[in-house]
C-alpha cells in the first residue's frame, strides 16, 4: 500500500522537541521518489553561531555497522564467505568458540562481550580517555574477551560493538584491503556518495560539517564539543562520516536490491526479535511504526551525534535524521518520532 503523504509540522515538532531538550541542532531529510523533504533548526556550532543544513557531513555511528555488512554479504555473493560458517574458519584462533559463525556476529548473537560498557562506564570521562587513541582490531577483541560471554552462540540477541569490529576483521582479510577501501570501492563509488568518507584515523571531519557536543554528566554544565575524535573505539562498527542524503541513497539501493544479490537480501532480512516493536537481521534494524508500517535501517550514537537512518521495504522512501548531540537520553527517544513523521504521516486528529 502506498505510504501517506509525510507530515512535515509534525517533523518540525519533533526536531525542535530536540532542541528543547538540549540539542544545539537538529536536522531531517526525506526522500521520497523525486521529492526531497528537507528540515533544520538551531545551531551547527555554538560557538561561530553557523545554523545546521542538511548539506552537513557528520559522524553516523553505528549506521556504519549496516555499511560493514553490506560488505561482507558481498563477499558472500562472490563465494569468498559463508554466513554459517566459523568465524575462526577465517580468522583462525581469533575467538574461543570455533560454533561462532559470521551470522552470529551480524545478528549480534555471538555472546561476545561489548568493551564499550567498560570504556563508557562514565560517558564523559570515558570518551575523554579514548577521544584521540588508535586502537587496533585485536585491542578491541582482547577487551571483549576479558570477559565472559552474554550467551553461548546463537542463543539470544545482545548487541555488542565488538562484533562489527570482528566483521572489520573479516572484511580485512577476505578483500586483503582496508575496511576503508572496501567502502570506497564497494558502495561509496558505486553509488556516488561524495559526502560518505571513512577517515579513520584521522579526528577532523574534512569538507563542511555540522559540529557534535555530548551533554554533560553534571546537569546544566556546559556541552563537550566531541567533533574532535578519532572514534577509534569503533572503527567498521562506527566511525563512518556522511550526511542525510548519502545515507538515504544508501539505504534506498540496499533495500531496492542494488548491493547485494536477492539472496543476500533476504539473509539480510531474517529477523532476530528484540522487543515488541524492533527486530534485528545482519547489520539491520526493522522497526515497526505506530501506524503498523515496517520501516528498515539503523540508529547511531557515537559521542556528539544521534543519527536516524531508515527506509521502506521498497527502498522508495527514506529518512536520514541527525540531532548533534548525544549522552541525552531524552533526544535519542525524541528523534525517534522522525520515522512516525516521515512514514506515518498526520496522526489520527
Ligand atoms: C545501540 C546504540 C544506541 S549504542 C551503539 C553504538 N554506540 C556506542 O556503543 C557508544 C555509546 C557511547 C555514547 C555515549 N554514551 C555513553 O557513554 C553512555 N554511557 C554518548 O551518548 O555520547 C551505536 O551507535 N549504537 C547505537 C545503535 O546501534 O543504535
């Protein structure tokens, strides 16, 4: 059926909802067949006072995870992977349990321990310590296996970053290049994403952006600027920069069967249940809207930034939404209402 017409007041509400609750800015942009949306308030950085524009790039977090899978299901349609194969298979020794496939590793359900807990325990202190380290793929790992594992493999759902970092790994030695070639070479060319860039790890964001503050631990204090960052703790599973609208291309070719043969597709799309309205594939969220419609993507907070990326099922549809901040819980709930926007139209008076 088709989708009703997006209810751009109630898409301006919601991001100046974000406003009011801390976001210095906060921006949307629908595409939507040949019609374009676009939406921003407030402000790209407090200090030279620039308003945000959806032409700014910006650090997408864990959006970057549906960019690593992508890959890897590449990989798979050259016969160069198997999803139900052993991840030591290819990486031999790399982990404890040779019954971790790549599947549970997209799917997040390989048990593997998310470092991030420790390394975020306290949000501001944690991204202080990590903001301008290099860290290698094993140092991530070793973190991770410093503890024990959620669930024996393939047993329950428990995201965890360390499992991109494993398809980093992946991605590494079955193309024999760097995640960041890999990219470029597989989706960001092809699809002509000049805004998409993998820089890691460098800490500035080239060309023109949109600055990102983290709320601060003490209530009323000041935002941390945390644009400065070589989000080295997260690598193939969040260090991607790019902007609305590359992300909407993106997610429209994914969907429209453009990166991926049918069969990956559909692999792509075997959901893992999470709650009542969200479920997890490999690299993909579906989340299903107040108005019964299922809309495809995923969510990124990395320090600075709370990015919304999702599309219809036929990829005609998409909304990439960015509020520059983060550490705020109440934005991160808040921006959610951008795909009720976007995909359900006006509610009910
Ligand atoms: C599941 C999520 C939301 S968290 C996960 C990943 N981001 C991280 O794991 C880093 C979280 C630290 C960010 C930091 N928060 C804290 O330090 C809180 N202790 C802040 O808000 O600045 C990402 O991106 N994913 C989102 C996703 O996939 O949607």
């Amino acid at each position: 059926a088709a989708l009703p017409q997006p209810d751009i007041t109630g898409l301006r509400g919601v991001l100046r909802t974000a406003l009011r609750q801390g976001a210095p800015g906060a921006m949307a942009r629908i595409d939507d067949g040949t019609t374009v949306h676009r939406m921003v308030t407030g402000l790209a950085d407090r200090k030279t006072r620039r308003t945000i524009s959806t032409r700014d790039r910006f650090r997408i977090g864990s959006v970057t995870k549906t960019f690593s899978a992508v890959v890897l299901l590449q990989l798979r349609d050259e016969k160069k992977l198997k999803l139900n194969a052993s991840v030591n298979r290819y990486l031999p020794g790399l982990l404890p349990d040779d019954r971790i496939t790549v599947r549970h590793i997209l799917s997040h359900r390989s048990g593997l321990y998310d470092y991030t807990n420790d390394m975020f325990a306290r949000a501001v202190p944690g991204f202080e310590a990590v903001r301008t380290k290099v860290f290698t793929y094993r140092q991530l790992v070793d973190r991770s296996l410093r503890h024990a594992r959620t669930n024996s493999p393939g047993a329950a759902y428990a995201y965890s970053n360390t499992n991109f970092v494993v398809a980093g790994m992946l991605i590494e030695k079955l193309t024999g290049h760097s995640v960041g070639t890999a990219y470029q070479s597989r989706i960001i060319e092809p699809l002509h994403l000049r805004d998409t860039l993998y820089v890691h790890p460098a800490t500035t964001i080239p060309g023109r952006h949109t600055r990102g503050y983290m709320t601060s631990d003490t209530a009323g204090a000041a935002p941390i600027d945390a644009t400065r960052q070589t989000t080295s703790w997260a690598q193939s599973a969040g260090a991607l920069i790019s902007t609305a609208g590359d992300l909407n291309t993106f997610l429209s070719a994914l969907l429209g069967g453009k990166l991926t043969s049918a069969g990956s597709l559909e692999q792509m799309q075997r959901w893992w249940k999470v709650n009542s309205t969200t479920a997890y594939g490999l690299g993909l969220r579906r989340r299903t809207l107040s108005c019964g419609t299922s809309v495809y993507g995923h969510t990124g907070a990395v320090q600075g930034y709370y990015t919304y990326a999702f599309t219809s099922k036929d990829g005609r549809r998409s909304l990439s939404a960015l509020a520059n901040t983060s550490n705020n819980g109440a934005v991160l709930n808040t921006m959610m209402g951008t795909l009720e926007s976007a995909f359900c139209g006006k509610r009910a008076a």
